[in-house]
C-alpha cells in the first residue's frame, strides 16, 4: 500500500504481516517501509502495488514499482 507520494519519482510504500507474539501467541501486526522508484509519477496514497527489489538507485532506495495492483477509492 503507497503511504506517501510526495518525492518526485518515489514512494514510500508500507508492507504489513502478521507475526505470532512470542509470549501471549496471538498474532501482531508489523509494518515496514521501503522507498520504490515509481518512474511515470502514476502512484497515489491508498493504491495497492506490487514492488520488486531492484539495483540501489539512491541511499535508501533499492525497489521498483512494477504495477499498480488496485487504485484508491477515496
């Protein structure tokens, strides 16, 4: 899911999974952000994509947008 749209040709895009608590064993929510290289501009907040990891393009930017899966409905 795109969080943020704000650079110029880049995303951040937040990607959730669930992991077992060690101790009380239900399951948690975690999140991690990767910046994607999004060339066209085309990503919005709230759309779905699917990224892949590519050669690093800046600092802390090693993915590419491949496609975007479902647009926003806001």
């Amino acid at each position: 899911m795109v969080l943020s749209d704000k650079m110029d040709k880049t995303v951040v895009v937040g990607v959730e999974r669930l992991v077992p608590h060690p101790e009380y064993k239900k399951y948690v929510r975690r999140q991690n952000k990767f910046a994607a290289h999004d060339a066209g501009n085309q990503c919005k907040p709230g759309d779905r994509v699917l990224i892949e990891e590519s050669r690093p393009l800046s600092k802390t930017k090693s993915w590419v947008v491949v496609e975007v899966l479902e647009k926003a409905t806001i």
